[in-house]
C-alpha cells in the first residue's frame, strides 16, 4: 500500500515538473516574440474588424479547462518529434520579419505554441486540447485580402437583386446610379467583419455543438457562406430603403445600426438552424489506470533546454541581420529625368496623385511627346520596415471615400516585356478619368505580385544586399485617343531611365552614407 502511495506522489511530481517546465518555455516564447503579441494586440484595439482578438486566448483557456477530467487521466510523456518541426514556424516568423509581413510573423509565433506543448507535454495532451489549440489561429489578424472579391460580389450581388427589382440602374465597377442616387460598395460594405466573425463564431460553435468531424466541418461552410450572401442581401435591402424613401433612410448612422442589427439576426439563423443537428457531450471514457503507464517519467531537461534555443534562435538571428542595415536614410534625393528621350517635361494634366505611406523619397513628373501626355510617380523604400513599406494595404491608388475621385475598375493584366504583369486601375471624377498602370521594382525585379514581392524583399534582406523596393506608376488620360497604347509606349520607352535613376539614387545613398 505504501508502495502504491509512493508511486502516485512520485507520479503527481512528475507531472507537475512536466507543468512547470511548460510554463517556464510558455513565458520564454512569450518574452521572444514580445513585439509580435504586441501587434497583434495593437491591431486588435484599433480595429473592429478583429476586435475579438480579446476574447481568443480567454476562450482557448475556457475550452481547455472544459478538458479537465481527461487531462487529469491523460499521461505526459516529452516528444522529442516536435523539436523536428519547430524550425518551420521559427523560419516563417524570420522570413517575415526581415520583409515585414506582419500576419506571416504572428502565423509564426502562434504555431510555436502548440509545438511547444507537443514537445513539453506529449502527443497525448495535444490530442486532448487539439481544437483549443487550433482555435488560436483565430486570434491572428488575417483576411483583409478578402476584400476586394467580397466588394466585387457585393456590388454584382446588389445590382443583380435591383434589376430584378425593375430598377434602371447604371454600372461601373463598384460604383453604381439609380434614379433616386449613387452609390458605391466601399471596404466597409465589403462584409469581411461579418464573415470573419461568422467564421469564428461558426467554428467554436460547430466544435461545442456537435461531435462528428462531417458536422463540424459542414457547418464551419455554413457559416463562411452564409454571410456572404447575408451581406449582399443587406446591402440591397439598405438601397431599396433609400430609394423607396427618397434618400431619407437608411442612410448615415443608421446606415451601420442596420447593417448590425441584421448581421446579428443573421447569425441568431445560424445558430437557430445548426441546432436541429445538435449532439450530446461525448462522456468521459478513460480506461482506469491510463496515466500510470507514462505520467512518472522525469522531466527532459535536454529536450527543455533545446527547445529554449530553437525558440530564441530565430529573434537573435533577426537583430544579427538587422546589425548590419543603417535604420534611417537622412536624405535621398530621387529625380527624375526632364528630356527622357523623345519625350519632354510638360504642365500637370492632373492633380492626382497615389496615395503612398512612409516613402523614404517620391517623385512626381509630367511628360508629353506630341500629343500623347503620361505621368510617372515613384516611391522609393531604403529597406521595409514598420511603418515604411512599398508592400502594404495601405498604399494605394486612391483612399475609399475619397471626395474627387473614384476607383472604378481594378485588373492585374499581362504586358510584352517587363513587368511582364501590373495592375491596371481606372479612376474617374467629375470631369477626368485616369489610367494607371503600377507595379513593383525589387532588387532589380519587376512584379506585380505583393505575396512575390515580398518573398523579394525577405531575399535581398537575407543577402544583404541593401537594395530598395520602389513603386512604379504610370497614368495617362483615359477617354481621349488610346490610353492602353500611350502607356505601353511610355513604359517601354521610359522604364530604362527609370530604372537607371533608381539604381543611381541607390549608389549614391551608400556612398554618402545615408
């Protein structure tokens, strides 16, 4: 009997050195990748859309203590396999750090997490808390490249309802006119808040609800689906409010209170329907003496102390390559040429211009050959970091709700020769329309591709070859002679000037030291 009481002490201080060495490589990832939680955390108290942030690692805690009764009879037992799979994450997160992807970093430091427990507390425990584990994705800010499709089908999805309706109504892109009004489908009417909170509601409901991996998953379709439709449904329900009201409702605050208001009846439906297919908790069904064939293993301080330098691994590595990059660029001064060839400076035809943030030099210039007329606008980036990136969401061609200008058509189409694809964007005001055409120059590359570009810019960080990433952007007027064929002129014409400029500026920055 003594012996017995012995080997369940000796067992219980076992798992608790288990659990002690867990938490101390828990708190060790934490402090490692500080900056890229508080990212995260930041991003989640500036935006609506990913609000719920908050509420993920509460609710992965909540789900794992509902785990209780089996983790109790469940055996800890180190797997030293985990260790094999962690340098994947770890060379994500330094890859995305160096490019300054922010979702690829925190992708990264949250899959550390459940690696950490595979290595610490065994293939047994992570089988138990799989989903908690899982449902930590969630709280990485993602998705906002979801916004351009969902607008698209926003607006195709609304006009299609109001035709039907028997509606006269006139199409541009996103932007679109009845008798009574315009209207455009900006990111706000995108739906994306209410898809990813549908998803993420949808997913923790579908894992409480049901116990079949078919159900689950079902659902989980369910709930991507069906706010994408909802969302169209609400928005041509807001314009035919506005129409039949003669542009008194359904407008302004009400406008959002709405749309609100019918996403939360939308998702009451939701949960109204999957509980039809309810099942019951699956009992608690451990054979007897289950924890007793592992749990009184003694902790691996090897495997701990391994894993404590894999995780510290890719940090150090990414202040060893940041050691080497001068920070700040004082001054650059990027110009551009004024007799480029066959063609000569010329007055601004336009007062717009791209709307790029934390550009280290730019430069705008105007340039006619006989009666074709082309704008060129660079934007120059010593190297991306925070708050500076060619690559980001916020640079673009125009802002949403802008009180001039708007976009109405968007297109990333293929050219003879280099960039060999770029993105092709129509704006129009009162009394202009432009076209423009906008790619990237990496390290001597052009592309189109952000997801490409930014694998470029991770590539010459790794190289440390120092060279800048630069938005190139070409637009001439649209809807006098051809467009399309006064570009393509001026950018086989044109670009190797430019690309000259670029490398000259970049030489020049090195020699000078800033």
């Amino acid at each position: 009997m003594m012996n017995q009481s012995a080997n369940v002490q000796a067992q219980e201080t076992g798992v608790q050195q288990h659990l002690l060495l867990f938490v101390v490589a828990l708190l060790s990832l934490l402090a490692f990748y500080h900056q890229t939680l508080t990212g995260m955390i930041d991003i989640w108290s500036r935006s609506e859309t990913f609000a719920h942030g908050f509420l993920i690692f509460p609710i992965v805690l909540f789900l794992i203590w509902r785990r209780r009764e089996h983790l109790a009879r469940t055996p800890v037992r180190p797997d030293w396999r985990a260790l094999w799979l962690l340098p994947g994450p770890g060379l994500v997160w330094l890859l995305a750090e160096v490019a300054d992807v922010a979702v690829l970093m925190q992708l990264g430091f949250i899959a550390m997490i459940p690696l950490t427990v595979w290595a610490l507390l065994g293939t047994a425990v992570v089988r138990q808390i799989a989903f908690p584990l899982f449902f930590l994705i969630f709280a990485v800010p993602m998705g906002e490249g979801l916004i351009p499709p969902l607008m698209d089908f926003t607006a195709v999805f609304t006009v299609s309802l109001i035709k039907l309706s028997g509606i006269p109504v006139y199409v541009e892109g996103t932007y679109f006119s009845l008798p009574s009004g315009n209207w455009s489908v900006v990111e706000g009417c995108s739906g994306i808040r209410y898809l990813i909170a549908s998803v993420t509601m949808g997913t923790l409901y579908a894992y409480l609800t049901y116990n079949s991996l078919s159900r689950r998953i079902l659902f989980i379709l369910f709930a991507i689906a069906l706010p994408i439709v909802a969302n169209g449904l609400r928005a041509y329900m807001i314009v035919m409010i506005a129409h039949l009201s003669d542009m008194q409702l359904a407008l302004g605050v009400d406008h959002f209170i709405y749309g609100w208001v019918f996403f939360g009846i939308v998702m009451l439906l939701m949960f109204w329907i999957g509980s039809y297919w309810r099942e019951e908790p699956e009992p608690v069904q451990v054979p007897a003496g289950f924890r007793d064939e592992a749990s009184a293993t003694s902790p691996r301080y090897g495997l701990f102390a391994l894993l404590i330098l894999l995780l510290a691994a890719w940090p150090v590595a990414a202040q060893l390559l940041e050691r080497d990059i001068d920070p700040e660029r004082d001054s650059i001064a990027l110009t551009l040429p004024t007799t480029p060839g066959d063609w000569r400076a010329a007055d601004a035809f336009t007062d717009w211009r791209p709307d790029y943030k934390g550009a280290d030099a730019e430069t705008l210039a105007f340039y006619a050959r006989g009666d074709a007329r082309v704008g060129v606008y660079l934007a120059y980036y010593a190297r991306p970091r925070e708050g500076a990136e060619l690559i980001n969401s916020q640079n673009v061609m125009i802002i949403q709700k802008h009180p001039v200008w708007h976009q109405v058509g968007e297109a990333r189409i293929r050219v003879e020769g280099e960039p060999g694809y770029l993105v092709q964007t129509r704006l129009k005001s009162v009394d202009q329309r432009l076209l423009i055409h906008d790619w990237y120059w990496i390290g001597g590359r052009h592309t189109a591709n952000p997801y490409f570009g930014k694998l470029l810019e991770a590539w010459e960080r790794l190289r440390g070859n120092g060279w800048p990433s630069v938005g190139i952007v070409l637009f001439a007027e649209s809807g006098e002679g051809d467009a399309d064929a006064v570009l393509e002129q001026a950018r086989r014409e044109l670009l190797p000037l430019l690309e000259q400029r670029i490398e000259q500026t970049w030489q020049h920055s090195r020699e000078s030291g800033g």
